[in-house]
C-alpha cells in the first residue's frame, strides 16, 4: 500500500522554507529544485499550506515564508493541510449483504481504521518541523 506523496512534498517545502528563507527567495521554481517535481505542484502545495495558515505567500514577487515557528508546526497540522481525504483505508462500498462478513465488515473495519488514524495523528502531532530540522542536522554533521 502506498500513501499519498502530498505530505511528504509539503513537509519537505516546509523545511526549505525553513531553512532557506531569508537566504534564498523561497519561490515554487526553487522549491520545486529541492523535491524534484514540477514547480506547479508546489505552487498548489503551497497553496493548500496557505489555506491552513502555515505559510504567507508573496503575490507577484514569489517567494513564500512560514507563519509560524518550525516548533509551532506539527505534521499533524502539514498532513491535515494537504491530504484532502484523510481517509487512510478505502473499505469496499458494496460488499454483499448476504453475507456476515460482507454486511458488518464496514462497521467493524471501519472502526478499528479508525483508531489507527486517530493514533497516527497524535503521533503526527508529537513530530515538528523543528524536530526533522535537528535531525537533518545531525544526519549531515555524521556525513562530515
């Protein structure tokens, strides 16, 4: 099963921004460099950040800068800004009514899933921007 690659693109321009905000002019153009994807996907990634109010976007001149802290930002907050079905599980629409498994497993799946996302999510909220910045940190002093 894979995820959505939404987060992980969000967290990573949230993590330029962070880092190179003030230095570089944060634009979708050098975003984008950083993760290697087309510069539309950061503009709309940016986009879906701005709405949740973690970032400020210049109109015009480019560039985008946080609104908030590294620590003040979860990636709980990143994951609820830019998954727009937060539904982890998809489960079957129309299993068959005839049979147990079939007709309960919605309710019964459905809530199990449902605990796991809700513990994801406060594992997610544990986690800031501030937290990857250290670790990126550390992981580069290891390289030297």
């Amino acid at each position: 099963m894979q995820f959505s690659f939404r987060m992980p693109v969000a967290v990573q321009v949230l993590l330029c921004i962070a880092e190179f905000g003030g230095v570089v002019k944060a634009t979708s153009t050098f975003l984008a460099s950083s993760v290697q994807v087309n510069p539309v996907i950061i503009r709309k990634t940016l986009g879906q950040l701005k709405t949740a109010g973690l970032v400020e976007v210049a109109a015009g001149v480019g560039g985008a800068k946080l609104l908030k802290a590294p620590q003040d930002i979860t990636l709980q907050e990143v994951f609820q800004a830019v998954e727009e079905d937060e539904d982890l599980f998809h489960i079957q629409d129309d299993p068959n009514p005839k049979c147990p498994i079939g007709r309960n497993i919605q309710q019964v799946l459905g809530k199990r899933l449902a605990l796991v996302k809700k513990n994801m999510l406060a594992d997610l909220a544990r986690i800031t921007l501030a937290d990857l910045l250290a670790d990126i940190r550390e992981v580069e002093q290891e390289k030297k």
